[in-house]
C-alpha cells in the first residue's frame, strides 16, 4: 500500500510539472493580446520653427503691428519636456507624460504581432534662450514691422511655444521579439522587442505671438516614424514590467498658434519608457 501511495505521489508530481512545461509551448501556438500604461521622460534635438500669420487687431498687439503680416523662424531652438513628477502628493495620473500600448502577437512559433500606441509627450521651448530669427515681424527697436536677420533673446512676451497637452504621438508598430531568459516552467521570462512604427501626431498647443496667447484644440497637424527597442519582465506568463528606448522623426507640418495663425517644425526625439502591463492569451 506505502509503495502505491508513493508511485501515485510520483505520478501526480510527474503529470504536475509536465502540464507546466506544456502549458507555456501550447500557448505558444495561440495569440497573445497584451495592453500597458506607464510614463516617459524625453529628449528633443534642436528644431527651426516657423511662424507664419497676420497680427490680431488687439489691444495687447503694438498699433504699428495691428493686421500686418508675420513670416519668421526661430533658428535651432531648444526645448525640454514638463514630466511634472515632483510633487506625488498631488500626483493626477493623466497629467505626467503618460503612454499607453495595446498590442496582438500572432500565433505561432516566431514573436511576430501588431502594436497601438499613443504617447503624451511634452514639448516646451526654453525661454530666455538666444536665438538666431530670421524673416518679417514686428521690430520693438524700431517700432514697424521689418525683415530681420539677427540674434535675439527669445522671451515669453516675445514668443512662448509648448505642445503641453502635449505634442502626441499616435503611432501603429510591426513587432519582433525574442526571449532573453526564460525559468525552466517559464514562471520568470524576460523578452526583447523590436517596434518600428508610424502614424500621426496629434498636438494640443499653448502659443504665445507679442503678448497675445492661443490653447489652442487637438488636431492632426503632421506625422511621426519611429523605432522602439523594449524589455519585457513577464510573471507567470501575464503581468508583466517594461522598459523601453525609443527614436523618433516628427514633422508637424501644420500647429495651431494664434488665431487663425499657424506654425510648423520637425525635430527627433528620444524617449525612455518604463510601464505595467497584462498580456493573455486568446
């Protein structure tokens, strides 16, 4: 009797840990459909914005600049993201640099799938800097409206100029994985993922022309095309911690500044990722 009792305990035993050998091998098999949300810190290079309109008929407009017409460039400007984790206190989680991912691996044995991504990246042009502007605008030296060729200090009277709501980008991904590191019952698995991808970017910005200020609304004003390398922890096979560095090309071709005025500049960027996700299979 003692000797069935422990072959029935190998069996079982036996039977247990070859269900979690196969469980994860059939699962290959079938798709797998994942969604995260995490947060991003960026990086932007430097961008020529131009700026093309007719000054308002404004009290906060110069008389000698009222329905004359602007056409000018900011030279190499430089801007910084607004990440906003300082005071966790009053943490809103829609307000940081937010991101969010769902995505579909097909079946079979090589990790290829389909990916949607929308990312919240803030861009704000540094005030204060010097700048070389080059075009037509109105002159406080000279009180008209001149064509200029000059270094100047480019301050909030002069020019504010931030996609805070933010520069966002909504991107579809082709996806290539591989694992990393995999526990014998794949209990712990670290994945690799390669993501080019492209769609549009969808800004929402805050200009400011010679003291007259525009929030403006959300609106298709360009494209995006990027390549994103990410880390994968997976936990028995579902929740998962991921990490990513991500390039980008964005051209907005077409920015909302003031009222019926309009912008436009591209710059590359540099994201780093890190989120919580789910992923189960189909």
């Amino acid at each position: 009797m003692k000797t069935k009792f422990i072959l029935l305990i190998l069996f079982c035993a036996s039977w247990a840990e070859s269900r979690a050998q196969l469980s994860p091998i059939t699962a290959k098999n079938k798709g797998t459909f994942y969604f995260m949300w995490g947060y991003n810190r960026d990086w932007f290079s430097k961008s020529d914005i131009h700026f093309k309109g007719t000054y308002p008929d404004s009290p906060l407009t110069p008389k000698e600049a009222r329905n004359k017409q602007y056409d000018f460039t900011l030279v190499g400007a430089k801007a910084e993201d607004r990440p906003q984790f300082n005071h966790i206190a009053d943490w809103d989680v829609t307000i940081p640099q937010f991101y969010y991912r769902f995505g579909y691996i097909f079946p079979g044995e090589n990790i290829n799938g389909i990916e949607v991504g929308f990312d919240h990246v803030k861009y704000v042009m540094i005030s204060d800097q010097t700048l070389r502007v080059q075009g037509q605008l109105y002159d406080s030296t000279t009180e008209s409206v001149v064509t200029v060729d000059r270094d100047m200090v480019v301050s909030d009277d002069f020019v504010h100029f931030e996609h805070t709501n933010g520069a966002n980008y909504l991107m579809v991904s082709f996806l290539r994985g591989m694992p990393l590191l995999r526990t014998r019952t794949e209990m712990h698995t670290v994945m690799c993922y390669v993501k080019p991808g492209a769609g549009v970017v969808i800004p929402r910005s805050d200009v400011t022309i010679n003291g007259v200020r525009k929030n403006n609304e959300f609106h298709i004003a360009g494209y995006v095309a990027g390549l994103e390398v990410s880390f994968r922890y997976v936990l028995a096979g579902h929740v998962y911690l991921e990490t990513a560095g991500k390039g980008c090309y964005a051209n907005y071709t077409n920015v909302l500044t003031t009222e019926g005025n309009s912008a436009n500049h591209y710059f590359t960027s540099f994201e780093w990722l890190f989120s919580l996700g789910y992923q189960f299979h189909l």
